[in-house]
C-alpha cells in the first residue's frame, strides 16, 4: 500500500511541476524563436513553439526525486541519460530539420547504448511459438529494429494536436500497471511520472490557443526511447512466476496491443510509400489521423478516437487472454485487429470520402510534418 501513494505522489508532483514549467519554458522558446513554423505540408498557420518536450521532461525527473526518498532510482540512470540525448538530437532536429537517415543512425547508437547499459537486448521470447531464450546474433537484430521501430512510430504519429502525447499517455500508464503489478515499482513511479508530465502539456496542446506549444521532434523521440526501455523490461518479465495465471499470458501481444495503433498504422505508411517508390521516411497524408480529418473530423476528435480505438484493442487482447487461449492465439488476434484498423479503417474512411467528392481522388501525398 505505501508503494501506491508513492507513485501517486510522484504523478501528482510531475503533474504540478509540469504545469509550472510550462508558462517558462514556452517564453524561452519564443525569445530565441524555436518555433514550428507555418507550410503548406503543414496544418498550422502561425508559427507554434516547439519546445514541448523540456515540459514533459522536467515535470517526469523532478516527480522522480520524490521517488528516490523512497527507492534508489540509480537503475534508471542509464535511461535518463539516454532520453537527454535524443531530446538534445531532437531539439538539434526541430531546430536544424535533421535529414531522416541522420536521426535514423542517432537512434540507432542510442538504443544499442541503452541496451548495453542495462540488461542487454531482449533474448527470451518466454514460450511463444515455442521459443525461450534466443542467440545474440538474433537479439541484437530484433531489439534495436523495434526500438528503431518503435521510436518512429511515435515521432510519425506526431500530426494533429494531442495525438502523441495522448497515446504515450496511454502507454506509460499501461505499462506502469503491468510493471507495478510484477513489483518494478522504480519503472512503474517513472512511468507515471511521464504520464504526470504530459497530462498538463496535453490539456494545453489540444485546448489552449494563445499559450500553444507543439512537443516537437525532441518530445517524441524522447518518450519514444523512454517506451523502448519499458518495454525491454517487461520483455525480461518472467510471466510464469510474476503474473497471477501468468501461464498463458503474452507479454508481445501485450505490447503490441498497448501501441498497435502507432505501430500498425506507421507499417502500413512505409510500405505504402515503399510501393510507390519513394523514400519510407519521407512525410507525406497516409496516416489513419489524415484520413479522419480529411473525412471531417477535427483534431481533438481524430485524437480521442484514436486513442479510444486503440483501448478497445487492449479490451481485446485481455478477452482474448482471459479465454485462455494459447499465447499465439492471442498475438494473431491482436496484429488482426491492428491490420483491421490501420488499413481496413483507412481504406473505408477513404472510399467514403471519395464517394462524397463523386469519385475525385482524395489521397493527399504532400509532405507534413505538423507537431502534436
């Protein structure tokens, strides 16, 4: 019990740190002009600072000293380190305009420096297809191409107001559940941390329009590293012997549920843009969020549906675990309903839309890289 009001207190001083910073540091992006600035690629039409991210990241560490009174936080110190320099290359980006290959080799270094630092790369697969634990010549392969993955997916999710900040909302206190559950309580404080610090950058993001700040390539590639570190931790989670009926319980569908919407749909973009012969990385309007406002929707609309879809997802994985069926099972389950959505939504979003212009083509390939 002592460790849920810790947690708790450490939410609720994120929360109110990043509410304090916020005003100060949204001043000390206009004074030296670190704005996103208004193209045609783009949804806005005034500059917008893009310094979102220090929020995050200030409301998330402070809440943690709290923590540390309690439990030694040095285990984290490898991830906090990690998450300076990817907000540093992502400020260098927001700044700069980094080429996509740039941040690519970035990311790379960060991640395999982050697994060294820990406890390696994920090499144990727990019984799913029969597999356990797995060589380092193809760990190291997988690890750093889902983190890569992974921090992509947030950063490519990043286009209409409050979408990647409410999805790691979502995340982080998904994953803070599981990991307090299995009794992490040093990952499930810090993941609640960051969930203190987006909730006010969020609610100021989506409904604020004099004092507005995007999160910027700094905050999602900052939070993008931060969720590949929880989830190489929970990949080392022994379910048999740290969850109750932890027998049949999928960690990777877990995973994959949490995040199947920025994942499956970021899948669907690169091969989309692979098909057409042009670059994967190059931005374009085929993500799930373009096809809703193109629909009509609006951006806190598209983000709370998104999210609200995602969720369901979730609901689906846990029907499907609680039937007890096999791990596999449960993993099929959830990349069908991720395909479903990604494509199967996009495509009906789509055909609807073209059906209400009279059959005029509506796919939008012009570049975006509008911040939420």
């Amino acid at each position: 019990m002592h460790d849920i009001y810790s947690v708790v207190m450490v939410f609720l001083v994120s929360l109110v740190v990043a509410s304090l910073v916020y005003k100060p540091i949204l001043l000390f992006a206009k004074k030296y002009k670190i704005y996103d600035n208004p193209e045609e690629r783009k949804f806005q039409r005034v500059p917008i600072p893009v310094m979102g991210g220090g929020v995050v990241f200030l409301g998330a560490v402070i809440g943690l000293q709290f923590y540390w009174f309690v439990r030694d936080c040095l285990p984290l110190i490898p991830l906090l380190i990690a998450m300076v320099v990817m907000l540093g290359v992502g400020i260098w980006d927001d700044i700069k305009d980094l080429s996509p290959y740039t941040k690519f080799i970035f990311e790379i270094i960060v991640v395999v420096l982050l697994a060294l630092s820990t406890d390696g790369p994920v090499n144990n697969f727990h019984g799913l297809w029969g597999i356990y634990e797995i060589s380092p010549w193809i760990a190291w392969p997988l690890t750093v191409i889902a983190c890569v993955g992974i921090i992509n997916a947030i950063n490519m999710v990043d286009g209409i107001d409050g979408l990647s900040s409410g999805f790691c909302i979502m995340i982080f206190s998904s994953f803070s559940w599981l990991l307090f559950i299995t009794q992490d309580y040093i990952h499930a404080a810090f993941g609640m941390a960051i969930v203190g610090g987006l909730v006010p950058f969020f609610i100021m993001n989506v409904f604020s329009h004099r004092s507005k700040m995007f999160i910027g390539d700094a905050g999602t590639m900052m939070l993008g590293i931060a969720i590949c570190d929880f989830v190489m931790v929970i990949m080392r989670i022994d379910p048999i012997t740290s969850i109750k009926h932890g027998e049949d319980y999928c960690i990777i569908a877990f995973l994959m549920a949490v995040s199947a919407v920025p994942i499956f749909d970021t899948i669907r973009v690169m091969f989309g843009r692979i098909l057409r012969r042009r670059s994967p990385f190059r931005p374009d309007r085929s993500h799930l969020h373009h096809a809703f406002i193109a629909y009509g929707f609006h951006h806190l609309e598209t983000s709370l549906l998104e999210i609200i879809i995602n969720i369901l997802i979730i609901f689906f994985w846990m029907a499907l675990k609680y039937s007890h069926l096999p791990m596999e099972w449960q993993l099929y389950g959830v990349v069908a309903a991720g395909i479903a959505v990604s494509c199967g939504l996009y495509w009906i979003l789509v055909s609807q839309r073209q059906k209400g212009n009279g059959g005029e083509s509506t796919s939008v390939t012009t570049e975006d890289k509008g911040k939420s």
